[in-house]
C-alpha cells in the first residue's frame, strides 16, 4: 500500500495566533512543488481557531499539540478532543517527548488520548522515542517497542493507518544532533515489524511513520530517502514558511 508522505511542523510554545496566520497565508505559494505530501501545522491551543480559518482552501491540515482524554469534566486549564474536532483541526499530535518529560505523561495516558482521538474523528499523531541514557544501555528497542503497543493498546487493526506514528528520539529533539539516515531507519524499520506482530502485516504497511529531531532543509532529503522513513515532525525548522516549505518540498536523495 502506498503511504501518502507527510510533513508536520510541531510549533510548539511558539507563535501567536496572529503569527500562526502569516505563516499559514504565506505557505501555499513556497509549496508548490509538494504535490502529494501531506502537510500539517500544529499551533497552540489559541491559534487553532485562526490557523483552521487561515487554511480553507489550501492543503495544509492543523493539529493540536496535545489535548485530555476525558471528553469533558472538571480538568481545570484542559482541552478536550471534541473541542480540537470543533474549532476545525484534523490531528493531535500525542505524547511528545516534551509532555513525557515535563509534564508527567505515560504510556498509560497515551493511550487515553490516543482513543478519545480517535473518537473525536482526529488524526492521533503518537510520539515514541528513547533518551540518550536508553539509547547508550542499549534499550532503544525496548523503549519504543513498549511506547507503541501501550500506547496503540486496544486499537483495531483496521484502524491503524488512521494513526500516524512519530519516532523522535529524545536526544535528537531541538539539539541540532539528527539521527543519522541509517539510524532512523533501523528503527522505523523495527517500529514496523512490530505494528506487523500486533496488527498484522496490512496494518503496518498502510501506517506513516515520521522521523522528528532536529529535521532540517540540509537533512530532509536523505531522511525521506529511507524506506521506512515516511515524513517528518519537525519543531525548529518548521518555524518559518521558507524552512518549512523545503522540507515539504523535499526531494528524495
Ligand atoms: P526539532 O523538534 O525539529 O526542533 O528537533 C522536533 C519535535 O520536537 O517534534
């Protein structure tokens, strides 16, 4: 099965919703190239409303960062996937290495997340990845391995190319230091051979799986080159139109 390429930058606490709106107007015209890629913005929570208004017409889709699994109830400073579904956005990235790390989220939590997603008709776009401690003990397998099938607990085969996965290794994230090509790769490929233990074979090879970490215009076109490699989460480089629209419009090398 053919896996639509897919782009996405996580903007992170960056970006007003003013802002948002700029970068959004100013895409179209730099991505005239990308035919066929997928392409995703992930604004705040208060830009979301904006960036959906801003990107009628064009292909670019939006994403939250993030969202609670409960549909509603007393969680005071949350947002709930069916208030992303309504103010327009299509996908929600989950469990960010960021949210892990500072903000106590599990493998558990995850999965909340990623079926109140899904209930709410939103494209999850699941993180997995290892932190340098991991990867130097030699559990990068383990680490991720563990991370998708707890955090795709309970989904159905069928439903699994709905999901995007993310691989970000934690030590490539905003550091400048990108997997190597060869070291994704051997990871995407494993991530792939166990969507294929769990979810058998049709399930694995309809699924994205996107490199993050340090993702640049210098390294995209080897990254997208990889058979495994079917897009990318990019934080730093996806900031401004002209980075992002490289990436976008990358050429497999
Ligand atoms: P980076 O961030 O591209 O700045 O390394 C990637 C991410 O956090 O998704």
């Amino acid at each position: 099965m053919a896996r639509v390429p897919f782009i996405a930058g996580n903007w992170k606490m960056y970006k007003t919703a003013t802002e948002a709106v700029a970068f959004i107007r100013a895409l179209p015209a730099l991505i005239e190239g990308g035919d066929g890629v997928e392409v995703v913005v992930a604004p705040t929570f208060l830009a979301l409303p904006a960036a959906v208004e801003a990107a009628k017409g064009t292909k670019i889709g939006i994403a939250s960062q993030n969202l609670h699994f409960a549909a509603e109830g007393a969680y005071t400073g949350e947002v709930s996937a069916s208030m992303v579904k309504d103010a327009g956005a299509g996908y929600a990235i989950i469990g960010h290495s960021e949210r892990r790390q500072y903000f106590a989220e599990t493998d558990e939590s995850v999965n909340k997340k990623v079926h109140s997603a899904m209930a709410a008709g939103l494209v999850p776009i699941v993180c997995v990845g290892e932190t340098l401690a991991e990867r130097e003990a030699g559990n990068t397998f383990d680490v991720v391995k563990r991370q998708l099938i707890e955090g795709l607990k309970g989904i159905d085969a069928t439903a699994i190319p709905g999901i995007v996965v993310a691989y970000e290794p934690v030590w490539a994230i905003g550091t400048g230091k990108t997997a190597s090509p060869e070291q994704a790769q051997e990871v995407h490929a494993f991530l792939r051979s166990q969507l294929t233990a769990t979810f058998g074979a049709d399930a694995a090879a309809g699924t994205r799986i996107l490199y993050g970490g340090s993702v640049k215009p210098d390294n995209v076109d080897e990254l997208m080159g990889k058979a495994d490699i079917d897009g990318a989460l990019v934080g730093g480089a996806a900031l401004k139109p002209e980075s992002f629209a490289r990436l976008v419009t990358f050429k497999k090398a």
